[in-house]
C-alpha cells in the first residue's frame, strides 16, 4: 500500500482488518480481528460505519462467529452472533440485508463440514457485489452535473462508509475526475464529526478543493449562491422514496428546496427496505448523550443537562430531486414497489 492510500475495510488471512475510524483524521490505525464480539463493539462506537459498510463488516462478523464453534455448540452460536450484530444499531437497513444474506447460506448449510468456507464465501460475495455497486453509482451519478458545480455534502459516503469507493462520495470524485467539481462543501456533521474528520480526510486524500463548515452554516452558504447541488448518502429508504440519512439532511433538504437547489440522494439498492411503505416505520437511532455533552472525552457542558440525540433523520420523498442506485436514477414521484 502505498503511504497515500488507505483502505476501510478488508478480510485477509482469516480476520477482518479495519481503519479505526474514531481516530480519523490525527491517526491512521488499523485493527485486526477474528473475534464478532470485537466487530460489533466497533460497529456501536462507529469505528466501522456508515450503511454499506456496516452491513459488509456484519456479513464477515457472523461467519466469524462459527470459526472454532464445536459442532454441538454451532447453532446457539451462531443464534447468538445473529442477535448481538442485529442489536448494534438499527437504522441502516444493509446490516440487515447482510446478516439475513449469511443466515440463509447457514440454514441450508449448518450440517456439512464446511459451513464456514461457505459463509466466509457469502460474506465475500456481499463485499464485492457492494464495490460493484459503488462504480456503478459513481458512474450514474454523472448525470445530475448540467456544468462545472460547486457541491454541498453532508456526512461521510466514501470509502470509510462503504467498502468500495463510496456512494455521494464516488459520485463526487468520478465528477472531479471528469473535470465536472469546482468546490465541495461539507459539513462538520454534528455531533461526531463524520463531515470534518472523515469526507475531508477522503477529499484531502483524492486532492479535491474543499472547505469544512459547521452545519450551520450551510443556509448562508446557499443564501450567497455558493452551493449548485447537494448530494448525501442514506441509510433506509422506503418504498415511497422517503430517505433515513444522517442527522441534519432533512435539514438541508428543506433548505435546498426553500433556495430552489436540487438535493439528490445515492444509494445501493441494498439501503432500500422493501418491507416498509414510508420513512414513518423507519427506526431511528438515538446515542448515548455524551457525544453531545463531551468533545474528545472531555466535559464541554454539563452532564445533567437533558439531551435530545437523534443520529438519523427522515427526509420525506417530495424534498428528494433524485435517487441514485447502481442500477438507475430515479425522480419524484418514487413508486420502488414495482421495481
Ligand atoms: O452514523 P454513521 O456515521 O454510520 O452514519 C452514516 C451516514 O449517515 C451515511 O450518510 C450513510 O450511512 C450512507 S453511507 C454510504
């Protein structure tokens, strides 16, 4: 690897190596695992994170979870994984659609000798096909630059949240390598800072001109002309297109929509519930109070002050310009029932 690059999130020689991505941007430093227990705790403090990524990381978790397993132990081991990865965070729909992928490999294969290749097989096969997804997503995306733009994102969608390039992000960089990005604008991202830390980590890293600000500071931004598209991630979305993303999106759509600048979401299929109507049967994530209370461990407030601390919002369909997938662009109205 050369010293420029960087990876999220890989399996070699039988365990899962990760960019702790708490430490981003001041330290770059890996962790290496066979252990589920230690995937679902990354996952809960966000080393691993982000929806496409949580779900491959999830997917090698739980084939980990029978590597030694006794043949008489096998299910109620791997009954247990299945629950504690589903409990570490329930808004991105793609860990999910991961852990029910591995189970049904492991239903139909629990009694033969190597039930591990095989899940170890199926995790891999989810990490590709989530790669393939985000070229593909990169490339779709091109569609919504009419001139060279200058672009607002919220967040983080690239390599640290997917285990590809990135959804938004890939978008980004493939328009900046066509010549097509002027500035991107992203926001901190209240409270742990995925924007500051992370999306300009990954913009430093692909040498595209940005500026951080706070997520405040986006309504002046567009007030003053300064913002000719939005792009963000997602981490559910509904039938009806209504998109769960990062805390602070809706806010932006509504703002998008009140300066009259389009506001596009990107996504792989696989943040897509299939099982919901609208964003109102969307479960959103609330965190333990003091990443609001605390800024690198220390006290900025007082801990007996109440918190209000959603991590996801809803925005609804008719703010949303656009969908992106791997497979199409989609535009309000959004009907993905008969997709
Ligand atoms: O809490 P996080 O950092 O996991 O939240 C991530 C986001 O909200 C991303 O925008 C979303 O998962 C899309 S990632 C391609």
């Amino acid at each position: 690897m050369k010293k420029t690059d960087y990876f999220a999130i890989d399996f070699v020689d039988g365990q899962l190596e990760f960019l702790d991505q708490t430490k981003l941007p001041l330290a770059e430093e890996y962790c290496k695992t066979d252990n589920y227990e230690i995937i679902a705790q990354a996952i809960e403090v966000l080393k691993l994170r982000g929806a496409p990524q949580i779900g491959v990381a999830s997917a090698y978790a739980l084939a980990l979870s029978i590597k030694n397993s006794a043949l008489e132990d096998i299910d109620s081991t791997f009954n247990t994984a299945y629950n504690r990865l589903a409990s570490t965070r329930p808004t991105a729909v793609n860990l999910f659609f991961a852990l029910n992928r591995i189970k049904n490999v492991y239903k139909e294969n629990s009694f033969r000798n190597d039930v591990y290749s095989l899940l170890i097989e199926e995790a891999k096969k989810i990490h590709s096909e989530d790669i393939e997804k985000c070229k593909a997503i990169g490339k779709n995306g091109l569609r919504i630059f009419k001139k060279k733009a200058n672009i607002l994102t919220h967040c983080n969608t690239g390599k640290l949240a997917t285990s590809g390039d990135g959804t938004a992000f890939n978008i980004i960089k493939t328009a900046f390598e066509e010549g097509l990005v002027n500035h991107v604008y992203a926001d901190e991202t209240r409270p742990l800072l995925q924007g500051s830390r992370l999306t300009a980590f990954e913009l430093e890293k692909c040498n595209i001109p940005f500026s951080i600000q706070t997520d405040s500071m986006a309504a002046v931004l567009m007030k003053e002309g300064k913002v000719d598209l939005v792009i963000t991630g997602a981490d559910r979305i509904a039938l009806n297109g209504d998109s769960a993303n990062k805390i602070g999106t809706y806010a932006l759509a509504v703002l998008c929509n009140f300066h009259n600048i389009p506001f596009y979401i990107a996504a792989p299929t696989t943040t897509f519930d299939k099982n919901i109507l609208t964003g109102a049967e969307i479960e959103i994530e609330f965190r333990n109070k003091k990443e609001v209370i605390e800024i690198n461990n220390t006290e900025v407030t007082k801990n007996s002050y109440d918190v209000y601390s959603p991590a996801f919002d809803v925005t609804p369909s008719f703010l949303i310009t656009g969908i992106i997938t791997e497979n199409d662009f989609y535009t309000f109205p959004y009907n993905f029932l008969y997709d």
